[in-house]
C-alpha cells in the first residue's frame, strides 16, 4: 500500500505546501476584497481590472521561465525565488501613493505566484505515488478554506476602520513562516538525474514567455488607453503588435494540438484556460457589483468570495474520492460553472438577498475545485519526470492565459460601459456575467475530449517537438 501524504515519510512536506498555500489564498482573498477601497482612495476605479491581469500577466513571464528552470535544477531556487518576489510586491504596493504604483506592486506578486505554483506542482509530482496526488491537490484546495473564512472579514475591517495598506502589508509575516515550514524539506530537493534540456533552451523558452508577456499587457494598455487621451491609432497598433506578440508565443510554449483541441493533453489545457477565463474574469467583479450596486460594506461583500472558496475546497476534496472517469468530471464541472456564472445576472437585481449570491458562487466554486484539480492530476499522469516542469508550466500558462483574458475583458467591458457618475448601474454587470457564463458552456466539448486512456506517455510534450519551438 502506498504512503498517504500524512504519513513520516510526507508529513513535513504535505505541512509545508498547505501552509504555503494557505498564505497565498490568504492573500488572494484579502486583496480581492479591499481593491474596491484601494481603487476608490487611489483614484484608479477605470483601471480596476488591470490589478488583477497585470498580476496575471507577469505570472505568465514567470512561468514559463520556472517550467525550464525546475528541469534544468529542481523546484528549489524557484519556490525561494517566487516567495522573495511576492512578499516584495506586497511591499511595494503595501506603500504605494499612485494607483499605477500599486499596480506595479502587483506585477511583482505575479512573478513570485507564477514561480511558485509550477515549483509546487514539480515538487508533487516528485515527492509522492501517484495515488497521493489527487489527494495533495484536494488538500491544497481544502487549504483556502481558513484564509477564505477570515480574510474578508480582516482584510474588510482593515481597509475601513485602520488602512487598506495592512491588507498588503500584514501577508509579509505569513510568507516568511510557511517558509519556515517548508525549508527543512526544501533543504533534500536535488536537480534531475538526467535533465532532457540545456540552459540555452532554458532560456529561448523563457525568451518566449517573455514576448508573451509583453504582447499580454501591450494589449491591456490598449483596452485601456482610451479614456486617457491616448490617439486611437496609437492604442490599435499596440494591440495589434501585442496581439501578434501572443501569436507568435502561445503555441510555441503549450503541447502541439491546442488549437485543434487534439485528445488527450491538448484538451485537458484547453479546458482548464477555458474555466479559468469564465471564473477569475466574474471574480474580480463580484465585490464591485455588492458595494456598488446592493450597497454592501466591503467586508460584508467579501463574503460572497467565502462561499466559492468553501465550494472549490469540496469541489477540490470530492474528486480525489470520485470513481467516474476523470472527463466526465470535467464535463459535469464546466457546465455547472456556466449555469452558475449565468445565473449572476438575475442575482445582480437590487433586493437580492447576499445568500443566495453567496449560493451561487459557492456552485461555480465547487464545480472549479473539482475541475482544476481534475487537470492537475490529469497532466501529472501525462508527464515523465524529465518534463514534468513543462508540462506543469504549460498547465499554468494555459491556466493564466485563459484568467488574463478573463479579468482584461470583463475589465474593458466594465471601462468602456460604466458611467462614473452612477456606480450603481446594473446593465454593465449582467452583459460581464451572461457573456463569461456562455463561453463557460463552450468548454464543454473540450472537456468531453480530455479522455486518455491510463499511463499514456505518448500525450505529453516530447522533448523534440518542445525543442523544434
């Protein structure tokens, strides 16, 4: 029988990644729910969306170069890396006086985010028998679990009643004691015997992600440039050079047959971008759309983000014990989450009483712990230990892709519709909710494709074709 995660053998290491992880959904919430009052004290309410993507943004860069670099050395320098990056872009942002400063600070937490999730994923798929996976993951998601009861709740109070800056500043302490965790097992990772790249790859690849990145955020600065006297003919070539940017990035760095939605792995990637643009990009406006439009404290609409953490843990933790074929849960998951994204419309009316939102959200939030999880295993079980860090990062990169269109779309829909002078409308919100719930249901077919048979290495990126790129 294999070792359970719990047991002397994982016990510190399964510790460690659930303290850490437990920092980071304690950030994630805490931020998301005072960026309201940080935009409004700031003055940068038209660019609220681009906290959010430029955060995603710069996790792209970091995770493509953390896919080579976990290869090339092992998840070690990448997990440091990405915690030092994220306690220093909680800093910066901790004391911005500039809503462009504070954005800035944000992109420096995305890089620490990127390095260390694909780190993280290398580490379990190292450290522990394929049966232990699902399970680690489950227990990932059970982590947000604490964070997503208190962190609404503390960083609301601090926003209103001391400062918005100790909802960035108070997570510095967390990062510094999960790595205390984390460190006496860090300490045994060692490089791959037999890495299956050299450093020049390394380095081409996170050249790539570094065009991706640019081409990313060339095209949210042309969403956004707009409405600040930027000439139109200026704000469409750069879109149209970043646009071109992505063409020439994206499918050099996710596996060949994306965009045909090719079996197996391919399908698998695209399921996972798909949900993620539909989740993330509704979840940055769900406090907005309680404070502006049901006149919601901040705390009070954080709430709401409680309840799709709580459902993404059970999402997450009921997979792991499922007995159905894994596609079919991903079927299942992506159609409750574009019913659940949909149905946002009608819960936007004013009177709507905030559990029920909070009963939907919790809907999309299982349907996405069950189905993000479900790929992660998916790709582990696909990957030979000489790829692993590619593959994970290809997950990752497919992951924020799929929430940097997310959270840019919904976010120049939102510049582009609301009228500052009446915060409260409701139009704008229903067009967000309804068009992310349909391009949910769109992920359905991909999701049906995901079925591989068992132990099918032939599915993951060769080390050939990633090289032809």
């Amino acid at each position: 029988m294999e070792a359970g995660p719990l047991s002397p053998a994982f016990r510190s290491l399964t510790i460690g990644i659930i303290a850490l992880v437990s920092c980071v959904a304690f950030e994630a919430m805490a931020v998301t729910t005072a960026m309201p009052l940080v935009a409004r004290d700031l003055g940068g309410e038209s660019a609220y969306g681009l906290a959010f993507s430029l955060f995603l943004t710069a996790s792209l860069l970091a995770t493509v170069a953390a896919g080579a670099w976990c290869d090339l050395k092992g998840p070690r320098a990448a997990l440091l890396a990405g915690l030092l990056l994220m306690g220093g872009g909680l800093a910066v942002s901790g004391t911005a006086f500039s809503f462009v400063t504070m954005v800035l600070g944000r992109a420096v937490s995305g890089l620490g985010g990127g390095f260390l999730i694909v780190a993280l994923y290398v580490i379990i798929g190292e450290a522990y028998p394929g049966a232990a996976q699902a399970v680690v993951f489950g227990w990932m998601s059970a982590a947000w679990v604490l964070p997503s009861l208190i962190g609404p709740l503390v960083s609301g109070y601090l926003a209103q009643s001391v400062s918005w800056r100790w909802v960035f500043l108070g997570v510095i302490p967390i990062i510094a004691a999960a790595l205390f965790l984390l460190w006496p097992r860090l300490r045994s990772l060692r490089p791959p015997a037999q890495p299956t790249m050299d450093a020049s790859f390394g380095r081409r690849r996170s050249v790539l992600g570094l065009i991706l990145a640019l081409g990313v955020f060339a095209i949210q600065w042309s969403f956004h440039a707009g409405g600040s006297g930027v000439p139109g003919w200026l704000a469409a070539a750069v879109g149209t050079a970043g646009a071109a940017a992505v063409v020439v990035g994206v499918p050099r760095l996710l596996p060949p047959g994306v965009f045909t939605i090719r079996q197996g792995l391919p399908s698998v990637m695209v399921t996972r971008a798909i949900l993620a643009l539909s989740f993330f990009g509704a979840e940055v406006f769900v406090p907005l759309m309680l404070v502006t439009v049901h006149g919601l404290p901040a705390a009070l609409a954080g709430l709401a983000l409680t309840g799709g953490a709580l459902g993404w843990s059970v999402g997450a933790f009921a997979q792991g014990k499922a007995k159905i074929e894994r596609h079919w849960i991903l079927v299942a998951s992506t159609l409750a989450a574009g019913l659940s994204l949909g149905s946002l419309a009608l819960l936007t009316l004013p009177g709507v009483p905030l559990w029920l939102v909070m009963l939907d959200w919790s809907v999309a939030g299982l349907a996405m712990g069950a189905a993000l999880s479900t790929t992660s295993v998916l790709v582990l079980k696909l990957s030979s230990p000489s790829d692993r860090g590619r593959n994970s990062a290809s997950l990752q990169l497919a992951d924020q892709l799929g929430s940097v269109a997310g959270t840019a779309g919904a976010g120049a829909v939102f510049a582009a519709l609301h009228a500052p002078e009446h915060p409260e409308q409701i139009g704008v919100f229903v067009v967000i909710w309804v068009s992310l719930g349909a391009i949910a249901l769109l992920g359905i077919p991909a999701a049906a494709r995901s079925r591989v048979a068992a132990g099918a290495p032939g599915q993951a990126i060769e080390s050939k074709q990633v090289e032809s790129a």
